[in-house]
C-alpha cells in the first residue's frame, strides 16, 4: 500500500509540474509578442507630446542624436534635433503595455503635435436604450487601389507633394512595393525624393494614408498628363490615378 502511495503522489506531481511548465511557455511567449507600431510625425522647432494613462517607467530611444526625449508626468515630450530624421521610440511601463513609436521628422511634415492613447471605457450601468442589432449596421466597405487625396505644387520652391491613401477590400491585404512608386509624366518615370506612410501595407478592410515629395519633378503646373503609378506585391498590375493641380 505504500509503495502504491507513493507512485500515485510522484505522478500527481508529474502532472503538476508538467502544468507549471505549459502555463510559463505560455506567459512568456505573450511577453515577447511584438506591441503595435504608432507612427508620429514632427517638425523641427515644434514639440509633440504623447500623454499616457500611466506614468512610463522607462524610455529608450533608437538614436539619442536625431531626438530629444523628456519623461513629464503621464506624459513624453518630444523634439527632433535636426530637420530630416527617422528612429524608433519603445515607452515602457509597470502595468500597461509596451508601445513602440516610429518617430520621423521633415520640413513638409504635418506634425502630430498632440496625442492621448487611453483604453476603451467599460461600461458596467444598465443601458436603457437597446443598441441596434447589428445586422442591420451597415459594415464600411473598402474598394481596393489609390486614392488621390491632394497634390499641391509649388513653383517657388520647385517641389511637388501628393498625399494619397492605399485601400484594401475584404479580400486580400494590398502590400506595396515602396520603393518602386514613380510619378509617371508622359513617357517619363520619376522618383519620389521623400515617402512616408502610416504602415507598410494595408490589411484587409483597411486603408493606410501616405505622402510623396517631388524635388524639381519638371512637370508642368496643371498637373496636365501627370500620374502616380503605384506597383504592389499583391497584385498583378499597379494601381495609377491621375493628379489634378489644387486637389
């Protein structure tokens, strides 16, 4: 009996411990998942302040010699130290969530001068006006390729922008290839001088917006046959709008 006893309580823990093991695989590949990317944008000159629920404990800061990076309270200050730059931002904290930032700055950004990340609120109290069913909510739908959303160009300083957003539909994510897009002028291809985006591809039902610069692109100023040609790694042709001057 008491050899049986003891076989019984050594497999007991066998189990037990084989439970410990599962439980802390499991807690640490959630600690090393990846956190989300927050694009942010800024101007040399100008501030942008990212404001937390809670204080962060830690910063670190890709290249300490693009930016300065300032803990206030809840909050992180930030300013780049030269007019053209781009590096990675991780904020840490006791309970929440780390948050990785890629930081870019440039004299033809639209800087983020102000953003507050907060979680969605739980409402516990009784609603007493029934929410509609939600099949009757009509789903946003996305039509798949680009969109010209302005296309300014200055003759003063001979440059062009075009801001533009990339749409996927439920179908597939649109991944574009970067490093291919050209602003097409009749036979003429031409190279973006500076691209930003929000991410590197748009996933399903989802658009993401981007911004071209053209230095001295030599295009006339009713933007008269000018196109932008944008190829994908998803799709078997590039999707292509044509510009309009004041859009």
């Amino acid at each position: 009996m008491r050899l049986g006893t003891r076989l019984l309580e050594t497999f007991n823990k066998g189990k037990f411990m084989k439970w410990i093991v599962i439980l802390f695989s499991q807690m640490t590949f959630a600690t090393n998942s990846a956190p989300t990317t927050f694009p942010v944008f800024l101007k040399e000159g100008f501030s942008s302040i990212l404001e937390f629920e809670e204080s962060p404990t830690q910063v670190v800061l890709g290249d300490q010699n693009l930016f300065l990076v300032e803990r206030l309270g809840k909050s992180v200050v930030i300013k780049p130290l030269t007019a053209y730059a781009t590096t990675n931002l991780f904020v840490y904290f006791k309970e929440k969530a780390t948050k990785l930032f890629i930081l870019t700055a440039s004299e033809e950004a639209d800087p983020t001068f102000y953003k507050k990340f907060e979680s969605a609120p739980v409402n516990d109290s009784v609603t007493t006006k029934a929410a509609p069913p939600i099949q009757n909510r009509e789903p946003r739908k996305f039509v798949k390729g680009i969109k010209i959303v302005s296309s300014q160009y200055d003759g003063k300083k001979d440059y062009l922008t075009v801001d533009f957003v990339v749409s996927a539909d439920s179908t597939n994510k649109v991944s574009p290839n970067w490093d291919l897009i050209r602003l097409k002028y009749k036979e003429r291809m031409i190279s973006p001088t500076k691209l930003w985006s929000e991410r590197r591809e748009a996933q399903r039902d989802s658009q993401i917006k981007a911004r071209l610069i053209f230095a001295k692109p030599n295009v006339p100023a009713d933007l008269k046959e000018v196109s932008v040609v944008v190829p994908t790694k998803t799709e078997s042709k590039p999707f292509v709008e044509k510009l309009k001057a004041g859009r």
